[in-house]
C-alpha cells in the first residue's frame, strides 16, 4: 500500500448545538490516533464545524483540502467516517477523480480503506455513498416532520442560537432586550424606518442576542416581524398555532408589523432622503405623481419629475413647505375637530383584534385548501373559486387593517401638538415624518396660477387628512 508522506485529517459535524466542536475533536483523535498505527504523516487538518455535506452549502475546509490534493500538497486523506468526507453523489464522483488521477491513498476509522484507484474500491465507494445519502434524506423528512408537529402543537422552536427576547429555554423572557422590542415596535408602527432603528441600536451599543457584531436592518426586520415575540408559532413562514411561552408583543402589534414591512408598495430607499416630505406624500397637482424633494436652482425645492402627461414639472419651495405642514399638524393635534373626527370614526371601525384573527384563519385556509388539492379532496374549479373568495377577503381586511392602523398611529399624537412643537428640533427626521404621515393622508401641489408670481401660496395646497 502507498504511504503517504503529507496526509490531511478530514473532519465534519452537520450541528454543533453547544457551540464547543467537541463532535470534530473526538473525530479528530480518532483520526490521529489511526495515523498514528498506519505510520502515516499528518501535515494538516482541515475542519468544517455545524457543516451539513447534504445541504449542499460551501464548506471552504473541505474546499481547501480539496485545492491542496489536486495541486499536489496533499498525497493521503483520514477521516472518521466517507460520509464526513460526502453525503452528494456529484462531490464523492469529484473526489474519486480526484484521488484516482493523483494517488492519493483515502483511510477512515469506521469505514475502513478506499481503495479508489481500482474499480471495486470506486465501486465500494459509491455504495457506501449512496447508503450514506439515502439516510440523510429519510433524516432530512423525520426532521421535518417533527418540526411541522411541533409548530403546529404549538412548541417553541429550538434550533440555533438564543432568539433575541428570551433566555436560552426559549420560555423566559429577558426583560431588557423584551424593553428594547417593545420600544423599537412602537416606533417602527409609528413610522421610523428600520434604517433609522438600526442605526439607534448601534449607537448605543446595544448588543445583539449573541453579543458580537452589530446590528443589521435585515436582522432587526427579522425580529419584529417574528410571529413568536406574541407567542405565536410559525412554519415555513405561516403562523400555524398559538404557542405556549408568554408574549412581549401582542398579536394585534405582530399582525400591524408583519402587514407593513411585507407591503409590496413598501419601499426602502438605499439612501434615506432629507426631505421632511420625500416619500410619496407629496403629490403632483397635475399628473398626480410623487414629487422628490431636490435642489433646484440651489434652493432644496419638492419637485414632480414625471415626464411627459402633460405635467408642467410642477414645484414648491421646501422650507415653507414643511414649516406650514409642520404647523397645520401640530395645531391640528391639539384642535377639537381631528379628536372628534377620529372618535366618530373609530365608534364605527371594526376591532383591529378582529381583523387580525380573520386574516389568520382566511391565510390558513388557503394553506389548507393547497393541501386539498394536492390530496386530491378538492377539484381545480373548487380550488379556483374558493382561492378567488378567500383572497379577495384577504385583501379586503388588509385594507381596514391599514387604515385601522393609521387611525391608531394618529391617536397616540392626540393633543401632543404642544409638546411636539417644543421637541421638533431634537427629533430625528423618521420621528417627525412619523407625526406628518399620521396627520395627513396626502398633500397635493397644484401649479402657480398666474406666470410670473412669486412668494408662499397656501391656496395651492390640497389637503388629505387622515381621517
């Protein structure tokens, strides 16, 4: 037999739970101490820690040790057991390429010798690999299994790491970082951006579930927008059952956040504007379009920039533009009239608590009609009818719920015009916004009326209030 004069150890553990690789250290000596019997020299190991083979996903140790053979740096391979080294039929195809062109000598602990440069060795080989692939895959559906069940039973998910707002038993909430939660969810509900929470969150240190890194907008979406912060539980992305743990939100605050940052018509500019009015709150009053706020003639000016219906580009000048709505808004906060108006409406509003259980039961129904199908209980024309019905439904209670939602931003505004007026230059640009988009519904900007004039005209604002 070749004896290898510079072997690499090979080792891989699909789930580290406890976060020490004790899996690959045991592997590791195992492989040592095989070495060591065969007389081989050991120049590198290569680890891939909480690493599946059958995932498919890179593992750059393996992908190293692989580099190294086919370049020559490498004439032997130890590993515990082929299917550490592979569980994919394509990847083991590789390796028996690999080592059959380079003589490279392959040895496990559990397996034996892999003779892969004669046929019966490949041959062994691609049986031990298929064995080892099919009981990855009869793996892979208990596993799925077991969690749909205890999704559905309404268990906690315990996989990974500790999910930000409770203790590692998944059960106990940790009453700073559930402080944090529910300060961050108001806020994101009364309309600041993730961008601007996110950046909070860095610049005052406040540190993540797993206390190293920063915070990111996507993890921080991640978060607010998981169904188990009002101990709900979800799979595959649906909320299926109530779950068994205590909330730190409620479920009415889960389905407000879920329906806003999944709102196709959400957008999230890469660069965040300065304009107090920027986002589609200022409307065009002659083609209807958005105006941006931009500097035109160096003065920062809201402009309609649509080409072409006819539009005759449209514009305001910013500065006396914001000052009138930051006016019109607190004054209106602190009047008789908006407060009537949002008791009126709200005497006549279905339950936003009621709204959300219909959304719930309507978005399970049609997972359970997609399972009918598949079943063969319901026909296609059932099907079709019945998902026509249900998301029409859907959509409706959406739309109450929005509006629902808007109301409710409002109300916390009520008779706060005062205050606000005192605090409006140390708030930040999204907390502000806040306060104008749950004031208004809409601002529209009709064009100069007579050529040549000049100065502020209110008459040239339309006004939609929120309520």
């Amino acid at each position: 037999m070749y004896m290898p004069r510079a072997a690499a150890i090979y080792a891989r553990i699909s789930k580290d739970v406890t976060g020490e690789a004790l899996g690959v250290e045991r592997q590791l000596d195992d492989c040592r101490r095989l070495a060591r019997e065969l007389g081989w020299t050991v120049v590198d190991e290569y680890i891939d820690n909480d690493l599946s083979a059958f995932s498919g996903k890179l593992r750059p140790e393996y992908r190293r040790m692989f580099d190294d053979v086919k370049t020559g740096l490498r004439d032997g391979i130890l590993s515990y057991h082929t299917d550490r080294l592979t569980r994919q039929t394509r990847e083991l195809e590789d390796l028996i390429s690999l080592c059959d062109a380079n003589r490279v000598a392959v040895q496990t602990v559990r397996a034996g010798s892999l003779n892969l440069s004669d046929a019966s060795g490949r041959m062994t080989a691609r049986i031990v690999g298929a064995v080892a692939r099919g009981e990855s895959e009869r793996m892979s559906e208990r596993m799925k299994a077991g969690n749909k069940q205890r999704a559905e039973k309404g268990r906690p998910d315990t996989r990974g790491y500790r999910k930000y707002g409770y203790e590692r038993d998944h059960m106990t909430i940790r009453e700073d970082e559930a402080a944090i939660i529910r300060e961050f969810a108001d806020r994101l509900l009364a309309g600041e951006s993730l961008t601007a929470l996110t950046r909070e969150l860095n610049d005052r240190n406040v540190p993540t579930a797993t206390g190293r890194g920063p915070w990111y907008s996507a993890s921080l979406r991640q978060i607010l927008r998981s169904a188990r912060l009002s101990a709900q539980r979800e799979y595959q992305g649906q909320i299926v059952a109530l779950g068994e743990w205590p909330p730190i939100l409620s479920r009415e605050q889960t389905a407000r956040i879920r329906h806003l940052l999944d709102d196709p018509a959400r957008r999230t500019l890469r660069t965040p504007s300065r304009y107090l009015l920027s986002g589609g709150l200022l409307r065009c009053g002659t083609c209807g379009g958005s105006m941006s706020g931009r500097p035109k003639e160096h003065t920062p000016s809201y402009e309609c920039r649509k080409i072409g219906h006819n539009c005759g580009r449209v514009s305001i000048k910013a500065e006396p533009m914001e000052d009138y709505a930051r006016d019109l808004a607190l004054t209106a906060l602190d009047g008789p009239d908006l407060a009537a108006s949002l008791r009126s409406l709200e005497q006549g509003t279905t339950q936003t608590a009621t709204l959300t259980d219909q959304l719930a039961a309507d978005e399970q129904r049609l997972d359970e009609l997609a399972e009918a199908f598949a079943d063969g209980e319901v026909t296609r024309t059932q099907l079709t009818t019945a998902t026509k019905k249900l998301t029409a439904r859907i959509t409706a209670n959406r739309d109450r719920l929005a509006a629902d939602n808007g109301h409710r931003d409002l109300s916390r505004y009520l008779g706060q015009g005062i205050r606000l007026r005192r605090d409006w230059d140390t708030m930040t640009l999204d907390q502000r916004r806040a306060v104008i988009t749950a004031v208004f519904e809409q601002l529209t900007i009709s064009p100069v009326l007579r050529r040549g004039q000049r100065g502020f005209d209110t008459d040239r604002i339309g006004i939609v209030w929120r309520v």
